[in-house]
C-alpha cells in the first residue's frame, strides 16, 4: 500500500511533456496550502503581515499592502492571500482505472460538465469520500480554471484526473462496470455494490448523461427525491459518493 501512496504522489506530481503547464493566480489560504504540497505552488502575495502559515510553505512570499493585492489581483484577493501556481495537468485514463482497480474505488466520470462551480465541488467531494479519481469529456467541459480550484478549495491539486474524448466509443473499451445516473427509472443507489472498482458517470448540468452514453453504461441508477427538482452534478455526485463511503465502513 505505501508503494502504490508512493506511485499516485508521482502520478500527480508529473507534468505532461506534449502540453504546456499554465500559470493561474488564485485567493485563499487553503488553496495555496494545497498547490504547495503538490509542489505547484510558485510565489504567494499577502496583505500587509505575513502570517504564521505562510512562512512555512517554502516559497517566494511578497507581502504588499490591501490595497495594492486588490489592485493587482481583483477578487482573488479579498481572501488576503493570492497564489501563482502551476494548474493541475491531466494524467493517462488508464492510470486514474489502475488506480481504482488498486484501491477498490468508484471513479467519477463527468460529461460535458461546463459549469466550474460544480466542477470544483466535485474534486471537493471526490477528495472526502475516497473516489479514486476523476475523468472527464475533453471538449464541451470547464476548463481546470482559478474558479475551478477555489470551489475544490485545493482538492484539485489532490485528486487524479484525466480527460477523454467521446463518452460512448471509451466505455466501450474500459473492462470496469459503469453506472449511468439518471432523472429517473434507474436502480436506487443503495441496491448498487459500490465498494468497488465502479465508473459513476454523471451528466451535464442541463440534458444529463447522453441517450447513446446511458445506453453503454452497465446499469443505471436514479437518487430518490420528492420533488421534481433535479439536484446540480455536484449534489449528486456528493450524494452517491456518501453511499458509497457508508457502504464501505458499515457494510
């Protein structure tokens, strides 16, 4: 187990060579704390003290005064602290399915996901219960952008990630049973078997999953609610998740 915690800390630490690494600015204590862990962290502006935390990061610290961080950095500096850092770069799919195979954990899988909010939520909630990992649409999807790592509040620095083309034609090839969450006249979660390698994949934030990418998924499942109002992507990915973390410590 210690060489496969070894193995994924140089998975998220690898910057793909055929893509160059983008530099974000980004507020926020914890996201910082995050990027520097991962080693992506490269220079921090605070407002007139340089706190505690801070020192202990390893990296360049600027200390300038409110008004000059709002001037230079709009928004992201109402949170006191603003960060360069390297974004998060995506891995091989193959490696995000190794690793749930490893640790036998369900994978979010995300189509066409525009929303960075919900995005970041999702990292967020990924990182709480224990997913192995996220993959998602390469086209039609958020960007891995500030907005994205402030609402994972730095859990995006910490989960795997990759990104793949066309939904329907890649579950064809992945051995790994998938579970297409649908509005409605799918299995309740609760009857799944989630403590186990399983693709969740969940839909955009207007149409859902697509007809063709429901119909390759292995089975499909719906949230038992008493309204007719359907719950944001993150809900509902938090709300599966939790399942599947409940399953695994009180089976």
């Amino acid at each position: 187990m210690a060489r496969s915690r070894r193995r994924y800390r140089r998975i998220l630490n690898h910057k793909s060579s055929d893509r160059k690494s983008r530099s974000l600015t980004v507020g926020g204590r914890h996201v910082c704390e995050a990027a520097a862990a991962a080693g992506r962290l490269q220079r921090l502006f605070v407002s007139d003290s340089e706190p505690a935390w801070a020192r202990r990061l390893d990296v360049p610290v600027e200390t300038v005064s409110a008004g000059e961080l709002r001037r230079r950095f709009g928004s992201e500096a109402s949170r006191g602290a603003v960060g360069e850092v390297v974004a998060p770069e995506p891995i091989a799919a193959d490696e995000v399915l190794a690793r749930a195979a490893d640790l036998e954990r369900p994978v979010v899988v995300l189509e066409d996901v525009q929303d960075p909010q919900n995005l970041g939520s999702v990292f967020r909630a990924a990182a709480a219960f224990g997913a192995a990992g996220i993959i998602r649409t390469r086209h039609r999807s958020a960007p891995l952008s500030a907005t994205v790592l402030r609402a994972s509040v730095g859990t995006a620095f910490r989960v795997p990630w990759a990104e793949v083309g066309g939904l329907p034609n890649w579950l064809l090839k992945v051995e790994i049973p998938a579970v297409g969450f649908v509005v409605n006249g799918g299995t309740h979660p609760a009857g799944l078997n989630l403590p186990q390698p399983l693709l969740l994949c969940f839909g955009s934030e207007g149409r859902g999953l697509r007809r063709l990418t429901v119909k390759r998924c292995s089975d499909r499942a719906t949230l038992p609610m008493e309204s007719a109002e359907s719950l944001n992507v993150a809900q509902a990915v938090t709300a599966v998740l939790y399942e599947f973390q409940r399953q695994r410590l009180y089976p």
